[in-house]
C-alpha cells in the first residue's frame, strides 16, 4: 500500500503532492473492523453500572436532586448538531469524488470548512467562558479512574472512581477528534487561497512546493483520520446501551436515575433547586 503520492515540479524535481488514497480505504475498513471487534466483545462484556441497590441509595439520599439534570445546554447542542452536518458534508464532498460519484464538490466543500471552523472557535470560546473547560480533557490524574473502568469491564467490583459529567471513553475521543480536526481546519484554510473563493484573491503561489505538499499531506491524513472517526462516534451513538448519553444531545437532560448510574456525584456536582 502506498501512503503518499509523488509528483514532478517543473524543474523535475520529486514533490509531494498528497496522501494516497488507499490511505481512505484502510480507514474505512479499519472503521468496520471495530465495529465488528467492538460489538463482538460487548456481547461478552460486563459493562456495569451501579447495581440497583447502590443506586436506590443514592438516589434516596439525594431526595433535592431534580428529576431531570440537564446535561448539555441549547447552546451545546446546537454547535454539536451544526458541527455535525457540516463535518457530514466535508466527507462527502471529500471522497464521494475518490469512489466514483462525480459532481461539483468544491464550493461545498470550502464553505462546509468555514462553517466548522466558525463553530470550533465559537465553541473554544464558549467552552472556556460559560463551561467548565476541563471537565472534557483526560491526564495523569484519570489512571485511577481507567484502572477501576477496566476491571469492572471484567466484571470485577473495585472501589475505583466513576466518571464526572464525561466518561473517560468520551474525553479520548474528543482529545482524538480535537487534534484530527484541528489539523483539518488549520491545513484547510491555508488550501483556500488555491481555489477561487469570494473572500480574497487566488494565489497558488503563497507557499512552495514542497510547503503545499506537506500542507496536502497533513490535510489527507487528518481527513482519512476522520473517516474512522465519525464511524465511531455514530456507532456507539446508536448502540443501546449509550442510547440515554445520544438522547441528551437532543434533549438536552438525563434522569435522575441515569445521573446516579453512571456518574460520581463528587464529580460531577448537581446545583440543589432552591
């Protein structure tokens, strides 16, 4: 299989030109060999959550917390939804073309990158104002958490921490999909200035060769990254057992019963209704 793809300057010297595309079909295949993989071991899994005991105790000790505890704002989900259709469109306008189904990709394209780049700095900012910024990151300090995740997945009872609001598969994902995008983003805003565009003059010439090459690379493998990506995030959205994490997304709360389910209360602290 061959990884990059080679080209000639004028002067006949070897450039880089891009990312080969085999690269997106071991993406997608390697997307389809998880979720098989995945789905096979979940028949075999425990995957726990509290037992009901525990649970009923809680939630008998917390009689104040509302019924419903809301999960993500209207201003969450809507950047998580309009990130979403734009990040759909990316795709298909990426690689329908590579597989075959021709048609005019590029305007769609660039301006699909536009609207995810205005929602990732909206989102930057409103993270690190109005949400708590760190809760979505992983560290050195959630070791502990991994070590009890993974012995209860061996059906095992450790006194290991729960998760906070986000469970620790969830903040690998975003910290994967935060450098995949980034990188897509970044390298795709400098492509812009190649193609006619209503915002500034064309100019093919800003870097050389070998700069574009690099450029087209990094934005070849951020983009097959993403294909991957995006299969998991809709496959474990759809799963049942993550079912009540994607209802929240579209409505913007989960249960009581959920909350104290899955969740530390120590780490993910509720406001008491007054």
């Amino acid at each position: 299989m061959d990884f990059l793809t080679w080209g000639r300057n004028p002067w006949d010297q070897a450039i880089l030109t891009h990312v080969s595309w085999d690269l997106f079909w071991a993406s997608l295949f390697a997307g389809v060999v998880f979720l098989i993989a995945h789905a096979s071991y979940m028949v075999l899994s425990a995957h726990r959550k509290r037992h009901a005991s525990e649970t009923d105790a809680m939630e008998a000790a917390r009689p104040d917390l509302p019924e419903r505890i809301v999960r993500h704002s209207m201003v969450a989900r809507m950047f998580h939804w309009v990130m979403a259709v734009a990040m759909f469109v990316l795709l298909v306008t990426a690689f329908f073309p590579i597989v075959g189904i021709k048609f005019a990709w590029v305007t769609w394209h660039w301006a699909a990158g536009l609207v995810l780049s205005a929602s990732i700095l909206f989102h930057i900012i409103h993270a690190s104002f109005w949400l708590n910024f760190w809760s979505i990151w992983v560290g050195p300090s959630d070791i502990p958490e991994l070590k009890a995740e993974v012995m209860r997945e061996f059906g095992h009872e450790v006194p290991g921490p729960r998760p906070g609001k986000y469970p620790l598969g969830n903040r690998l994902y975003h910290l994967a999909i935060v450098l995949a995008g980034l990188s897509v983003v970044a390298t795709g805003l400098f492509m812009m200035v190649r193609v006619r565009t209503p915002f500034f003059t064309r100019n093919p010439y800003l870097f050389s060769d070998g700069a574009w090459g690099l450029t087209y690379v990094l934005h070849g493998m951020a983009g097959v990254s993403l294909v991957g990506l995006v299969i998991a995030h809709v496959y474990f959205a759809l799963r049942p057992e993550k079912w009540w994490i994607t209802k929240s997304m579209i409505l913007g709360w989960i249960t009581r019963r959920q909350y104290l389910e899955h969740h530390d209360p120590e780490r993910w602290e509720i406001s008491r209704p007054r």
